[in-house]
C-alpha cells in the first residue's frame, strides 16, 4: 500500500500542474484571439468605399483616418483619385470634391535613397502639400507654404502600404526637398 502512494501523490500533483496549464492557456488564447478580432477591425477601417481601390489607408493617431481612394484609374487621364480625411461618419476633408482624373492633381514620388524606401502619394491643395508616404512607418505630412504643419504616424493598419496600382493610375514626379520635410 505504501508503494502505490508514493506514485498516487507525484500522479495527483501532475494533474493539478496539467489543470492549471491547461486552464490558464485557454484564458491567455482567448486572449490574444479577442486582441487579434480588435486589430483586424482596426486595420481594415478605410474611408473608401467598397467598389473603390484603397491605393492608401490607414488610421492615425487621434483616432482619424487618411485614404487615398480610386476608382477605373489605369492612367493618369482615366477614373478618379481621391484623398479622404476624417473618420466614416464625418469626412473633414476630400480632395479634389467630384470625381475627376489625377492627371495635374495627384502625384507618385518614389523618394528612396540608399537601402531606405520611401514612396509618396502627394497633392497640391492652395498653400497646402499634402503626402502620405510609407516608410519605414507609414504617415500623414501636410506642408503649409512649404512649411511642417503637421506629420501624423499611421497605426497599424493593411492598407498603410501604397498599392502597385498608384504607381500606373498617377503620373510620377522627381524626389524633391520638400518630400523629406
């Protein structure tokens, strides 16, 4: 009797250890699977619209959101480009208003120097530039008479990465000064 004790207690004690594993596993999955849900909704908010391609998206800091969206843009003389700032249920901002081609309006910039790859989607809009680029990190720019008046970094987002299809749909411009301000 005292031989089958003596592996009854460590047999006992290995359950207890498995349960409590196997407990706190479970807690810590679902976790990490509720964090997961939480990321791909954030990451999939856009302000274009279902039909429209995402050439740029993603959410900012302060809970705003930047899009370039378009729509049968295959070259600069076709379709529409639009850039959109807000959050769904109010844009602040859309530029240009109708639905017009990008040519003379949007612009392309492929900024990268050495190993460093930079790309900007970038507009005019009076005393305003307006360039989202993705780096690195991704972010929002706005110049205002050449001038930094704000620089937003993107959060997490899938669309944080400038489409393939930007670079046919926009005409391209030379890296300038004014493109790493």
């Amino acid at each position: 009797m005292n031989g089958c004790l003596r592996f009854a207690v460590p047999l006992m004690n290995f359950f207890k250890i498995w349960l409590v594993v196997f407990v706190f596993g479970f807690f810590v999955s679902a976790a990490f699977a509720e964090e997961e849900v939480l990321e791909a909704e954030v990451e999939d908010i856009t302000l274009c619209n279902a039909q429209e391609d995402i050439y740029f998206s993603c959410p900012l800091s302060g809970g705003k959101i930047v899009s370039v969206c378009a729509l049968g843009n295959t070259n600069p003389n076709s379709g529409y480009v639009q850039y959109r700032y807000g959050v769904p249920e109010k844009i602040e901002l859309v530029y240009p208003q109708s639905k017009i081609p990008p040519k003379g309006r949007f612009y392309v910039v492929n900024a990268s120097e050495g190993s460093v790859s930079l790309n900007i989607i970038k507009f005019y809009n009076g005393k305003y530039t307006y360039l989202v680029s993705q780096a690195y990190r991704s972010f929002l720019t706005v110049l205002k008479s050449g001038e930094l008046a704000v620089r937003k970094s993107c959060e997490r987002g899938g669309y944080s990465v400038i489409n393939r299809m930007a670079l046919k749909g926009i005409e391209s411009l030379p890296k300038s000064a004014e493109d790493f301000k």
